[in-house]
C-alpha cells in the first residue's frame, strides 16, 4: 500500500491513496489553517471507524443477521500537551435491522476489535479502546 500527501499552501494538503481517491486535510485557524478538510486526526479516527464498521456489517452478514444499517459514533480524548495522541477512544455502533441477535452483534464487535481490524488493533496498543452498541427495530416505511 502506498500513498502520498502533497502540500498546497498554508497548512492545507491534499492526500492521494494508491487506489485514487483524494482527500484534503487542514489544521485549525490558530495555526494557519483555513477549514478547506479535515484534520489529519480526525482521518485516523474515521479511518479506524470504517475499519471496524467494514468488519462488523460483513461478519453480521455471513451470520445471516438482518442488518439494515450501521452507524459508529466515535468519541475520543487526546493527552493535553504535545504530541496530543489520543488516550481514549469509544465507538458506539447504532445497529439498526430485524431479528437481530444482541449475541451475534457482541461477537462481530468484538471479532474485529480482536481479530480483524487492523487499524483498531494497532491504535489499541497504545490507546484505550471501548465499543457499545445499540440495537433498534428496522422502521417500517409505509
């Protein structure tokens, strides 16, 4: 996997990933930035959301639960002085589906916590990682 990150002014770059697909990242006004993208941190944390978020809809799936929505919410905490890591991070996951299985929905959390997300796995040595869940009726649209 390669990518590649190139400046374009200010504290605004523009990221590349191997597959083409671009985003743009900028710091905070206190420090030259102009909100033209995200902050680099905040990609790692969506980064390490899609991730899991990949691996418990697909494991949901092959254990033929009737997922009709996931959503992750992320909350995190960085240390106060520099370099600002994160110290805590918490994802809630919103299951929305029919029939599901609270069971089955603990063990794809926890599968990709453990066994399959790269990326949380490697941000949990290092920082404290936490998952809940909420499971919800899919709604009936009439």
């Amino acid at each position: 996997m390669e990518a590649k990150v190139k400046w374009i002014d200010q504290v605004n770059f523009r990221g590349e990933s191997d597959s083409g697909h671009q985003v743009m990242m900028d710091g905070p006004n206190e420090l030259g930035g102009e909100n033209k993208g995200m902050r680099p941190m905040e990609l790692m944390l969506l980064g390490m959301a899609g991730c899991t978020s990949f691996d418990v809809v697909t494991i949901l799936k092959k254990s033929r639960q009737s997922i009709k929505s996931c959503e992750a919410l992320i909350s995190a905490e960085r240390a106060n002085k520099a370099p600002k890591v994160f110290t805590k991070i918490h994802i809630r996951f919103m299951i929305e589906g029919n029939d599901l299985d609270e069971g089955s929905v603990e063990r794809a959390i926890r599968l990709s916590a453990e066994k399959y997300c790269s990326a949380t796995i490697m941000l949990s040595k290092s920082v404290e990682i936490t998952h809940d869940f909420r499971i919800t009726k899919q709604q009936k649209t009439t």
